[in-house]
C-alpha cells in the first residue's frame, strides 16, 4: 500500500470520525466538535481529543493528546485500541469498519499474501481479530438476541467472521463457518489472544460441529474485557454468562475469563477494590470460585459472589427473563453498587 492509499484510507475513517470513536474509544464521549478520551489506548480521561468536523484547524479524524504530545489520525487509532502491529492488518480492519471492498490487484503484478504466523499464537489472533467486522446487523447478533442477550453497547471486543476455519480434532476435512470472534486482552488492553465461538450459518444455534468453541493466544491471567475496569468489577468464565449479567448492570465493567482454570488466574488491574465473581453451578465453578475469592482477598480487594437461580445467569436470563434476573442479584449487591449500577439501568 502506498502513502497515498493510506491517507485516502485515513480520509475515509474521518468522514466517519464519530462513528470511528464510538468503536474504538469507546470510553471517551462526544464534547462539542472533539471526542474526549484518556489516550489513544482508550483508556479513561479527558486528555487526548478527536477533531469530529473538519476547520481551519485541521481535518476530521486528527487527534492530539496533551499529556504525552502524541498527535495522529484514526489509522493510528485502529493500530493502538486493537494492538496490531502490520500496516496490513491495520488496513484491513479499516475496511472492514468501513464496508470497503479490498484494493484491486494492479495488472501483472503477483498477489502478495500475508506472511505466516504459528498457528494458535498471539499474532494469529490478532489477524483474525482483525479480519472480522463489527457484530450489529450478523449473525452474532441473532446468535446472542436468541439467548436474551440484547445490551450490546460496549462489546467492541467482540467480532463477526463470515468464514472462519474449523479443524476437527480427528484431522478431518477443513470446514468454514460462520464465528463470534471475541479479543482476548491483557490489563493494558493488548490483544493477546482470541476466542471463536462457530455459528450456524444464520446465528440461529452453534454450528453442528464436535467443539464449537476454541481459544488461542496467550490466555492465563487474560480475558475477554467489556468496557475497562475500574474500581469495580465482575468477572466470570463465560462471555455469555457474562453479557448476560451485564444486560441487568450494563454499566459495570465485566470480564469473561473463558473457562474456570482461567478465571481462578485472572489478573487484577490497579485501582480494583470490589470484585464480583460470577458464579456458575457446577464443581468447576465452585473451584474458581474459592481460588479466586482467596487470592482477591490476599490483594486486599472485596471479593463478593453473585450466583444465578439456575445453572447460571444466561440461563436465568433466557428462562426467566430480565426483571427477575435483576431481581436475583439486588440482594446480593453491595447497597452503594445497586445504587450506581443496578438502579440506574433500570
């Protein structure tokens, strides 16, 4: 790709500029003409700031963040939220946002294809990562409104692949499937891994195959992240237990830690004081449940189980419905919590 292509491409996001920050800076909000946010990593604050209009003083889609003096535009964006690295990868994640087809192959010269990576490492996930678009208007969306699971605002870390490959475990045939792609991050929000949920080729269920779900990259102490954590969190193995949770408290900062080993090894960021452990019934469940209670309170942080009428809450949710789902989890609420978090998403 040349410099031009790129700045056609940079361009194109700031013609989208505000739609670009809503996705990818997700904790940051409009303010005027500028998208206020802590840094590029979307972290919370107030210090960098997205031109949303161009103006004498630039075009849409230049930001600046006054603490560091880092100044750029929203290729640069993609590059930091997503931790990609390859310009390729980059590129290609801002047309899939953007609905644009790929670049034709100019005339004689060879197709170039992306170099290898090892299969199931941290750079493979993020080219899935990158690979796949948004969920609204998929078949991850069917998939998760078929569970009752309907707040999706801020699950930016998950994604739709139309085509995503699947090898049985027998060494059979390769098949492609439609997948929910959701990251896998580390406390500084780089993506260290991926996990593939395989859809039946509506949304309508899994796909009929042996194990519909599989995760790569590196993942202990990591999760699938909704919204950054701040001083209280809930964290649970998975991501539709844990949506489902966050459909009754969607303004809390949740976890998925993707099995039980996980989330008894799950990484605590700075700042944490309160911790809600998403319980699930089973032996497991209750493993990580205690592992994780002790070392919460090891680290000094309130360690608080919330546990589900049936086997767990996407189960509570799909069966009994939101009202009582909210219903369960009043009580066991710290009463400060339900206040800030439960009574306001009423």
């Amino acid at each position: 790709m040349t410099r031009h292509d790129a700045a056609d491409l940079a361009n194109s996001l700031g013609c989208h500029a505000e739609a670009v920050c809503r996705h990818y800076l997700s904790n940051g909000r409009r303010s005027g003409r500028y998208w206020l946010v802590g840094d590029v990593r979307n972290t919370q604050g107030r210090s960098m700031f997205v031109r949303l209009t161009s103006s004498s003083k630039g075009p849409a889609g230049k930001w600046t963040d006054a603490a560091t003096g880092e100044h750029g535009d929203l290729l640069d964006v993609i590059r930091e939220s997503l931790g990609l690295i390859d310009f390729k990868d980059i590129a290609q994640e801002a047309r899939a946002f953007l609905a644009m087809p790929r670049p034709e192959q100019a005339p004689g010269r060879p197709m170039t294809r992306p170099d290898p990576v090892p299969i199931g490492s941290p750079q493979a996930a993020r080219r899935l990562f990158a690979m796949s678009r948004p969920i609204i208007g998929t078949p991850v969306e069917t998939y998760l409104r078929r569970r009752a699971i309907t707040t999706l605002v801020g699950a930016g870390s998950l994604r739709f692949h139309p085509r995503c490959y699947y090898r049985p475990e027998d060494n059979g045939g390769t098949e492609t499937w439609p997948a929910m792609i959701a990251a896998v991050t580390d406390l500084e929000g780089r993506l260290t891994g991926a996990h593939r949920t395989w859809l039946a080729r509506r949304g309508m269920g899994k796909a009929p195959v042996e194990t519909p779900r599989r995760a790569m990259g590196d993942l202990l102490g990591n999760a699938v992240r909704f919204d950054r954590p701040g001083s209280v969190m809930a964290a649970g193995e998975g991501i539709e237990t844990t949506l489902s949770l966050r459909c009754a408290l969607p303004r809390m900062s949740m976890a998925a830690a993707l099995s039980a080993a996980h989330l008894a090894a799950i990484l605590f960021p700075p700042g944490l004081r309160r911790l809600y452990i998403i319980r699930d019934k089973d032996p497991a469940g209750d493993g990580a449940r205690d592992s994780l209670m002790e070392r919460a309170r090891e680290a000094g942080i309130e360690a608080i189980v919330l546990s589900p009428v049936g086997k767990d809450f996407n189960e509570d949710l799909h069966d009994r419905g939101l009202a009582a789902l909210r219903a369960t989890i009043a009580g066991q609420l710290v009463q400060r919590d339900r206040s800030r978090f439960l009574d306001r998403a009423a």
